[in-house]
C-alpha cells in the first residue's frame, strides 16, 4: 500500500516510472451546445436593457402564473384592439360581405380610418395613385389585403406603444418581430393546410404575452432588471404563450389563433411556428448572431424561399 501511494503522489520521479497498462485516450473536446432560438431571441431582445445585479426570477415567474388564470387583468397591460376590429374580422369571413359595408364598418373608428388610409398609401402597398377615401382603400386591397391591414393596424399600438423602462425599449424589437412572423406565417400556410389570415392573426398576437410580461416586469422591479438565466427565459416564454393566448381569447379572435399558440398539432401551430422560427432567425442574422445565419443556410428550400421574402418587406 505504501508503494502504491508513492508511485502516485511520491514526486516526478515515481510518477515518470509509471506506466498504465491500458492507454488513457486523449480528451475529446466537448460537443457545442445547440442552438437554443428562445435563448438567442432572449439575449437579443434584451441588448439594450441593462440587468446588472440581483433579479427577482421567482416571484416574476409566480406573477405571470397568477396573471394566465386572471386574462381579465393581463389584458389590462396592453392596449386593447378597436373594438370596430372584431366585428370587421367576423364580416370579412362571411361570403358576400360587400365592400360598401366593410368600408362603413372602418369608418366608425376615426383612429383606424386615419391609420387605413396612411398604411394603404405607403410603400409596403405601392398604390398607382394616391388614395383618399376608406372606399377606395377597400377597392384597391380587396378583402384580403384589408384583412391583413386592419390586423397590423390594431396590432401595432398593442405592442409598440408601451410604458414602463423594459417594455418600452423593447418594444420596436417586438413590432418588428410580430410583423415577421405574421407574414411568414400566413406564407407558409397554405402549404400546411391552415388559414393564412389565421396564421397572420396569430403572428402577430404571439408576442402580446410577452409584452404583458415585460410589463409586469417593470412592475415587480423598479430598476428593470431583465433576467437572464436559462431556466427564466424558457419558462417566461412558457407563461408569454398562455397571456398570449388567453388574451387572443378575451379580444374574440378566432378560436384557431388562440389554440395555434398553445398547440403544436394542428396545421395553424404549425405555420405559427415556422413564422416565429424565421422571423427570429430574420432578426438575428440582422443583428449578426453567427448561429443564427448557419441555421438560415440549413433551412429547406421551402422555408428558405419564404424567408428571403421576410428580407424585402
């Protein structure tokens, strides 16, 4: 025994005579951790905020619990839709819905009046001349194009206009985002058998949740220190989901949306989360997370196409 001690722990001498009798193979260098989106949209969503000292994960998390059971209260954090809103997305989905009576539906709401005739006057819709009326706003985009304007209209100021240190600063981050996923969503719908003004609709409304988080942040820390462990960011999306979708359920949007965001099954889930995918790998790569544009150049040719569309809007 004193022998087997000294050749371990003798000295240089004793351990330079020491041969294993079996090879000990050489150390393989660790595999790379793969790459978590949720994390990276955390840390990106996050660059601008500061979170320097102690975070209050726990009781931040315990909130957002009790908030998921109350969507009566969590909706209270962000705007509210229109209220003309749900009443044109139900028109829109009925056949035979003229465009004289949409146009007299938009036209109870002043606010989105204004906003549907700049929005449908801008870049994104290229008109040949300039419109002035909500009727020629109608005619030009059809039901369809109207359905998706009236959507980012009311969507916008739900999520960019905000209070509060971490939801206001996050908040254009969220924006971009939302219209991401919103129209990566309703491309790659039709593949998938799903809605595309449904996929559209729950792009957008997919962030809400989180926003009512970042609010409640705000609340819980009057510093607005975000946390940054792996365990909080996964379970904060967790909980941002449920808002999400629960709120989506107080707003009378369609049953699909809200079940799209807690599901994975159905063919809405489905085009739901490879918007979501593509929109954050879009503004990742924007942001010049390295993973991220690897990723990109393993997407499938089908979800490639439809993100280089996310490149020209």
């Amino acid at each position: 025994m004193k022998n087997w001690f000294a050749r371990w722990f003798g000295g240089a001498t004793a351990a330079a005579d020491y041969t294993p009798a079996t090879p000990i193979p050489a150390a393989q260098p660790a595999a790379p951790a793969p790459f978590d989106l949720d994390l990276a949209f955390h840390r990106w969503l996050s660059g601008p905020v500061a979170h320097v000292g102690e975070t209050k994960d726990a009781l931040i998390l315990d909130e957002l619990a009790k908030l998921a059971r109350q969507p009566d209260d969590a909706a209270e954090l962000v705007p509210r839709v229109p209220a003309v809103v749900p009443q044109l997305l139900r028109s829109l989905r009925e056949e035979g819905t003229s465009a004289t009576e949409l146009a007299r539906q938009v036209a109870q709401d002043v606010t989105l009046v204004a906003e549907v005739i700049r929005e449908v006057n801008s870049p994104w819709y290229r008109p040949t001349a300039p419109v002035r009326t909500i009727e020629g706003a109608v005619m030009l985009l059809g039901q369809n194009g109207l359905r998706m304007l009236l959507a980012r209209v009311a969507f916008r100021p739900v999520i960019s206009a905000q209070t509060g240190r971490l939801a206001r600063q996050a908040s254009p981050q969220l924006w971009k985002h939302a219209e991401k996923s919103a129209l990566a969503a309703s491309l790659a719908a039709p593949s998938l058998g799903a809605d595309a003004f449904e996929a559209c609709l729950a792009g957008l409304m997919q962030n809400v949740g989180l926003v009512v988080a970042l609010r409640l942040i705000d609340q819980v820390d009057a510093a607005g220190r975000l946390p940054q462990s792996d365990e909080f960011v996964h379970a904060l999306r967790g909980h941002a989901r449920v808002l999400s979708a629960r709120i989506a359920q107080q707003w009378e949007l369609p049953p699909p949306v809200s079940a799209a965001i807690l599901h994975e099954g159905s063919p809405l889930a489905q085009a739901l989360r490879v918007g979501d995918r593509l929109a954050t790998l879009q503004v990742l790569s924007e942001a010049g997370v390295e993973e991220a544009v690897e990723a990109i150049e393993a997407l499938p040719a089908v979800e490639r196409r439809i993100f280089e569309k996310l490149g020209e809007s």
